[in-house]
C-alpha cells in the first residue's frame, strides 16, 4: 500500500529563519521535531522594490506511541496501545467526525493527572493566536450522556468573525488545523483521545445537508429504480452518506472515482 503523505504547513516570513521560527511557534514545536524545505530564499529587493518574503514547508512527525514503564500487563491490554494508535491514525486520515469511540487513558499510559479537554482547548486557543486569530473563542461543546462510544470524543468549536479561512476549501484548513490539535494533545498527555475541531458549528451542519440529501436522492432511487451520482465530495463526507443510508431499504451505495473526483453512487437494489 503507498504511504500517505505527511502532513505539513507553509509558512511566509521576510527570512527563512523567521519563517521557520513562526512555524514552530503555531505548532508548538521544537526544530527537532520536525522537518523544514526551503521553498523560496526571500530576497530584499532594491529600495524594497521587489523584495519576496522567504516561504519554508514544516513537515509534522508522526505521533509516537507512548513507553510506559510499568509491569506487563494482561495480553487483552497489553496489545491495547499499538490498536490504540492505528485507530487514531485511521480516524484522521478518514476524519470521520464525531462518531468513533476511543480508548480510555488508563489502557493507554496516559498521564492522569493532564485533562486532554483542557490541553486541546488550550493548545488551540494559542495556536489561533499565532495564525492572527487572537479574537476567537475556542469553547469545549458538553455532549449528552451517550454510554462509552463518546466517552473520550473532545469537541471544540471556534466561534469568532471571519473564520471562513479556517475552514477552507472542502474543509481542507479545518481538517489540518484538527490534525495538529489531535497531534499536540496526543503528545503532551500520551494519550490519542479523539479531538473534534469545528468552526461555527459548521461540520454539525454539514453532516445534517448530507443526510438529508442522501435520503432525499435515496427516496427518488427507489422510486425511479436508476442510480444517482452525488457531487465529488471528501472521504469523510463520504463516509456519512454511507452510514446514512446503511439500513435504508432498496438502495446501496459505494464510490466511484479517483482523488478529488471521487463520489458517492446512490443504486437500487436488484
């Protein structure tokens, strides 16, 4: 299977080592963490006529999953953080929202006395103060008592003016900007919990347009019996047209298309 690419930012500054320093500071990283390219060197121009800011990329790590120095534990547990961590990469690269479940703290070796909702909101808070976003207000949404499957879901939601930028085309900022949410937090507490970023409760929103527009597109399927195509949509809005219409009757769906062509095909069932 191809790896997937790493996750990385651009960041624009009169000079490489600004640029750099800038970077860190949004990340919350140090330089031996992370991997810098020059993309451009920046140059002063005449009289500052002309003169180009440098641009560098920053390239993520990888989460690393904690050493906990304690006695070996059951083989049920002791297998417990490496599926700990694949699911937390899975979850992200699919970005699936606000539905998987996630491990406890205590199966993972993280630190108990850290809260991971107070370090996500706090983490997130100053690094829209470094993108300039100093005026926005990062607010821990309370989720009603739904059994585990949520227990260690951390929603925020960013509310503020102007913050059409954060989402981005496709939700692509947003999902970037709740990667290294996800990344800072995993690191600073050991743990991988499942930290949900949204901006005006616009993911909320966007999942509630797709189901109904599944089932709308669903109802004329089985009423006409031929296949409808969805717009080309990412894979986790995909993903919720799937289990959207998962149990409805006389329909299936898969998907069709490559990278950003990619869709939902709506098809009655023969």
């Amino acid at each position: 299977m191809e790896a997937k690419a790493r996750k990385s930012i651009q960041v624009s500054a009169k000079t490489v080592d600004q640029a750099v320093e800038k970077g860190l500071a949004q990340l919350g990283l140090s330089r031996d963490q992370v991997e810098v390219q020059v993309i451009k060197e920046g140059s002063r121009g005449v009289l500052g006529i002309g003169a180009e800011e440098a641009l560098v990329s920053i390239l993520l790590p990888e989460p690393e999953a904690p050493v906990v120095e304690e006695p070996p534990a059951p083989a049920p547990s002791a297998a417990g953080a490496p599926r700990a961590e694949a699911r937390w990469r899975r979850d992200e690269e699919d970005d699936s929202g606000y539905v998987p479940a996630r491990p406890r703290a205590r199966e993972t070796g993280a630190m108990p006395d850290v809260d991971p909702a107070a370090v996500a909101q706090e983490f997130l808070q100053e690094l829209l103060a470094h993108m300039g976003m100093g005026g926005a207000r990062v607010e821990l949404v309370e989720q009603p008592a739904s059994g585990e499957e949520q227990e260690d879901t951390i929603i925020l939601n960013v509310t503020g003016d102007d913050l059409g930028v954060l989402i981005g085309r496709r939700g692509e900022t947003l999902r970037d900007v709740q990667f290294i949410t996800r990344l800072a937090v995993s690191r600073q507490t050991q743990s991988w919990p499942n930290v949900v970023v949204d901006i005006e409760y616009y993911k909320m929103r966007r999942e509630k347009l797709l189901v109904d527009l599944a089932k709308r597109m669903a109802e004329k399927v089985q009423q006409n019996h031929q296949p409808i195509a969805l717009e080309p949509m990412p894979a986790h809005e995909r993903r919720i047209v799937h289990m959207a219409l998962r149990d409805c009757p006389g329909v299936f769906t898969e998907s069709t298309g490559e990278d950003e062509a990619r869709k939902v095909v709506i098809m009655p069932r023969p």
